[in-house]
C-alpha cells in the first residue's frame, strides 16, 4: 500500500489525492495549536521555506482528541 492511495479532506473542505504530492518530500504532522509542544510551529515554517522550493512539502493535519486542544474550525482567520 501507498500514501498515495490516500486522499485528505482540505481545510476548505475538498478531498485532496495525496497523489497531488508525488515527487516531493512530505512531513507530514498531528497538530494540536493548544497543546504545551506546539513550538515546533516555527521550525515547520522555516523548513517550509527553506525547502518548499526543492518539493519539500508541510501537511498538517489538525486533531481534537486528545485533551481537546485543538478548538478551532475550518473557517480562515
């Protein structure tokens, strides 16, 4: 089996193919914005920005579950 056998629903609500990311190099991450172990957020970023013009790709995946932390919506801010 293959991530790309995978899609993910979007923050917009939209199913993505994971097939989207063939070629580039994925870290993919369980986010909880309210949890202590969230100051990894800055390091993502700077990856992303150092990397994302070399297929170096962020997807995050937000998560409630645990401990309830994190509250927010799909809506933008």
């Amino acid at each position: 089996m293959s991530i790309y056998q995978f899609s993910a629903t979007t923050a917009g609500g939209e199913q993505q193919s994971l097939l989207n990311y063939r070629g580039n190099v994925l870290l993919i991450v369980n986010t909880a914005s309210k949890c202590g172990f969230t100051s990894q957020y800055q390091e993502m970023q700077q990856l992303y920005e150092t990397y994302g013009k070399d297929n170096f790709t962020v997807l995050a995946f937000p998560c409630n579950q645990f401990l309830k932390q994190e509250p927010g919506s799909r809506a933008w801010k």
